[in-house]
C-alpha cells in the first residue's frame, strides 16, 4: 500500500530572512523555492512544516498540522511530539550554551598564557574533555530520547491500526 506524503524542504539562506517552506508552483526547468516569513497557522496547513534552525539549539523547529476532526490517539500523538520537541530543544540549547561558554573559557585561558593560536590539536583536547565531563548527561538524554521516541511510536502505531479501521469500515459499509 502507498502513501503520498507531502514534505517541506527547509530554505536556508545566507544573509536572507529565514522562511518556512510551501509547495513550488513554477516548472521544473524553473524550480525556485517559495517560502513564508512567518510561522504557519497549524489549523489552515494541510501538512506539517519544517522552520529554520533554531540559533540556540540548532533544531528545526515543527509546526504540525491538525484537523477538527482529530481521534484521541492523533491528539495524544501530536501533542506528544510537541512536548518531545519543546524538550528536545530545551535540552540542546543549555547543552549548546554550556558548550560554547566552555570554550570561551578555554581559549580566553590559552590565550592568557601566551598561546594566542589554538591548534586544531589543543582544541580536540578541549573536546574529548568537555564529551567525556558530560558524558553521564548525555547518557541519560539518550535513555529518555529513547523511551519518548517509543512512546511516540506506540502512539504511530495505535493511530495507524485506527486509521486502518476506519478505512475498512468505509469499504464494508459502501
């Protein structure tokens, strides 16, 4: 069995203002990206879309399309991976800033000893450092990215056999 789904392609460009994707209209020969200043209303979309990264987690963010007509298990779903992204993005933006204030740290410290070029050599030392501190932290987000990343698929689940359903029902009841 197939199915169409339709996806966003995420515009990154320089020195342009970030934008959301939508369908391209113009022919092949001609292909142009068309996109959105601003976030999409989830009620008019008929699809999900992918935003511009973040520039604090470096995650693009979703904003994922509902119907009125949403089952109990499509509601859970959605809101699931809501919650998921929302803390998703809240783990990699201290992560990320912890990260970059570490290596302030570490250069301003090269740097007060005389060492004013930082090789790529003394900066990997810096890394290695700063993976294997953080390691148990990384760990545990792994642990709990994996157990919300089952749930959710318990929920994809439950929500496609639902789906297969009600398809069947139609094709009885016709």
């Amino acid at each position: 069995m197939y199915f169409k789904y339709q996806t966003r392609i995420l515009l990154t460009q320089l020195k342009l203002p970030r934008c959301y994707a939508t369908k391209q209209t113009t022919p092949p020969k001609e292909r142009r990206p068309v996109g959105l200043a601003h976030p999409p209303d989830p009620k008019t979309v008929s699809c999900d879309y992918i935003g511009p990264p973040d520039p604090h987690s470096n995650l693009r963010p979703y904003v994922r399309h509902y119907d009125d007509n949403e089952t109990t298990f499509s509601k859970k779903l959605r809101l699931m991976r809501i919650e998921v992204e929302a803390w998703n993005a809240s783990f990699w933006s201290r992560h990320n800033k912890r990260f970059y204030e570490e290596k302030e740290d570490f250069i301003r410290l090269h740097k007060e000893a005389g060492n004013d070029d930082i090789s790529a050599d003394r900066m990997s030392v810096f890394y290695k450092t700063f993976l294997d501190k953080n390691r148990r932290i990384h760990l545990m987000y792994n642990l709990s990215w994996y157990m919300k990343n089952f749930d959710m698929l318990t929920l994809a689940f439950m929500v496609h056999v639902q789906n297969l359903l009600e398809r069947a029902k139609k094709r009885t009841g016709d």
